[in-house]
C-alpha cells in the first residue's frame, strides 16, 4: 500500500492551554506552541484555538512523490478541487469539511518491546516469579497515532472522499452506520460513523500492551476521575484493548493496543457487523454519552460557523 498511516491530527479548542495540559498529561511529548510528539511517530498532534472544538486537519503518510501524484489524479477525477506540490496534495472532504493532506513521510517503525515472558495460562506456565508489570514504574508513553474517527452527515460521500480518493481500504461496517477504513496495515486507521452534525469523535494512541492501556488510564484518572468514558474493554471489529478518556474540550483519547493487522489485503474480507457487535466483545457496555456526546447539540448550533 503506497499510503502507510497517519502521520498527524490537529484539533482545535476553545480551551488551549487546559488541553495541551491534558495531553502532557496522556504521554505525548509536549515540543511546545501545541504540537506533541509520540515516541515513534515523531510530531502526530497539534493543538489550537478555535471557538468550538474541531478537526482542523488530517495528514495521511505516503511513500513518495509518485504516490502524491495518483492521489491527486482521483481525487481529481472525482470533482474534488486539490492544491498540490510535489511531496503533498491538500483537499477539503466535502461533507465534514475537514481538511485531509496526503504528505510524503517516512514510515514509522515502532521497536517491540523488550521480549519477556509476560502472562501464564492454565497449566501453562510462561514466567516464573512475580510479573514483570509490576516493576513498570515510568509514565506510559503512546508510540505512534492510531486512528481518527469522525462523524458524518452524508457517511456514504465522505466514505468514498477516503476510498475512491484517497485509496483507503474498507476493513468492516457496521450496517449503515460506520465503516472502518485502512491505510496501513492496521484494522483501521480512519472510521467514518453517520452523525447528526459533522465532528471529531476521538484519536487513538497505540501503546504496547493491555497491562499499558490500564496503567495509561489509572494514571489519567487517579486525580481526575471524571475523565473516564469507557473502559477496560476488547472491541469486536480490529480486536484491540481500549480505555477511552476525555480531554478538557469534550474529545475523546483512546489507549489502545493489539489491533488485528491486514498484511495482505487478499486475505482478508470485510463483514458487515449489526447493532453494537462490531463496537465490543467484552467489556462494560458503552455510556450514552460515547455513542452521543454531551455537546452534540451544542456543536450543532454551530456547526456551519466552525468548518474549516
């Protein structure tokens, strides 16, 4: 696949200062003016001011100037307008009116951890002694930027914005309702849900293991309890361990790991997954509030006025 993941999100908020707290917070590396860093993916988060919070641009990684070109020629012939230089092209999806730049960037190579035995079965046994979590005692850290999900109103245009496009691959459905969409060999790294007004659901930071999303998340709730959304659970569709989490301007941050990867994309067929199937296999039901965020209606009122 010419495209290789996301290289960066920015998100806007009224409340800059208190988010970019959040996140130092949540273990990016704060490289000062709102841009945070992960520990493999270098700089993957920028946060600025606007009146309500928004996506204000998605960047999508590419392995060269010819990958930049066939970009452009889709989207062109598909109505999308395109601003291009040789080693990024820039275009507006239509619905959300997000901005989506597709750059040259190098591939991000995460090391795996440190190979120990980690966890026994029954009449299994892997390690001896005490478990090796326990001398953990450093913040957690996210390696690279995961995913990005995004309310649509018109969920089949700006699907096919980031299919026919941009040249994302569709992983799953879940009715008519969301689709999750590839553009690397994880699960998903854009997912596309319909919503009543256009906005940002959350982001989600790859860490190493489960043991690393719920220590990311005691330490995020220990002196902020208010803070949790969802958690600890295993998603249905990419498998991966989650908590969810909730910054200061009402996004929601997903720790995540063991997503289902797509080497090859010959092997693996999309399903179309009904009512709440594809959303967990495990793990407390999900709040109202994540299906329907608190400030939805609030973002509705101004919605027209926030488009980037």
């Amino acid at each position: 696949m010419a495209l290789h993941g996301l290289a960066q999100v920015s998100i806007g908020v009224p409340n800059v200062a208190e988010t970019i707290g959040y996140y130092t917070e949540f273990g990016l590396e704060h490289r000062g003016a709102g841009v945070f860093a992960t520990s493999a993916g270098g700089d993957q988060l920028r946060i600025a001011h606007a009146p309500t919070r928004r996506l204000l641009e998605l960047t999508v990684a590419a392995d060269t100037s010819d990958d930049i070109a066939a970009t452009a020629r889709r989207l062109a012939a598909h109505g999308v307008p395109v601003e291009q230089r040789a080693d990024a092209v820039r275009a507006i999806e239509p619905v959300t009116g997000t901005p989506v730049v597709v750059a040259v960037r190098p591939r991000v190579h995460v090391d795996p951890p440190v190979a120990r035995p980690l966890y026994n079965g029954p009449d299994r046994i892997d390690r001896w002694g005490r478990a090796p979590f326990l001398t953990r005692t450093e913040p957690v850290r996210p390696r690279k930027l995961g995913h990005v999900v995004i309310g649509s109103t018109d969920l089949h245009t700006t699907r096919q914005f980031f299919t026919d496009g941009l040249g994302f691959k569709i992983s799953d459905y879940m009715g008519d309702k969301a689709a999750f969409l590839r553009c690397s060999v994880e699960h998903h790294n854009v997912l596309v849900m319909a919503a009543p007004v256009d906005f940002m659901h959350h982001t989600s930071w790859q860490v190493d293991d489960v043991d690393e999303v719920g220590r990311g998340a005691q330490a995020m709730l220990t002196e902020h309890p208010e803070r949790h959304t969802w958690g600890l659970g295993r998603h249905f569709a990419g498998a991966n361990f989650f908590w969810y989490l909730k910054d200061p301007a009402g996004n929601f941050s997903e720790y995540y790991s063991d997503m289902d990867t797509i080497p090859e994309d010959e092997l693996w067929s999309p399903q179309v997954l009904e009512g709440l199937q594809g959303l967990y296999a495990w793990g407390p039901p999900p709040p109202p509030s994540f299906l329907e965020p608190d400030d939805l209606a609030a973002l509705m009122t101004g919605a027209h006025s926030t488009r980037g």
